[in-house]
C-alpha cells in the first residue's frame, strides 16, 4: 500500500526502539508520562510520537547512506 500510494522510492526501516532512543546520545528514554519521553542525560522531554517519526527518518536516510 504504501508503495501503491507514494511516488517516492519506499525504503523500510525497522521501528524497534525508535521512541525509546535518544536521538542525540543515544541514551535509553525514561517514559514518565503517557506520550513523553525523557532523556536524563541530555535533560530533554520530546512528545513520544514525533521522537518516533524522527527516528524512522534518521533510520531510512542512513540506510540511503547520508550519515
Ligand atoms: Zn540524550
């Protein structure tokens, strides 16, 4: 289906984890409140569901081999 409705290349990611990482040090979240994440280390909350998005995005442009 997706294929069917992109026009784009559809590159698949494997979306394990992505709303448990830190996308900046790569730390393991704390989840405290439905919806957030917290990152201890960097002292950082993001809304769970766009970390995610960001994650499977920054998955897929390393599998198309930006860094
Ligand atoms: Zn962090």
């Amino acid at each position: 289906m997706i294929e069917y409705k992109s026009s784009f290349k559809t590159v698949y990611v494997n979306p394990r984890g992505t709303s448990s990482e830190c996308p900046v040090c790569g730390d393991k979240l704390k989840h405290q409140a439905w919806g957030i994440s917290k990152c201890e280390t960097c002292s950082v909350d993001y809304d769970r569901d766009r970390l995610a998005s960001l994650a499977i995005t920054l998955r897929g442009l390393r599998l198309c081999g930006y860094p």
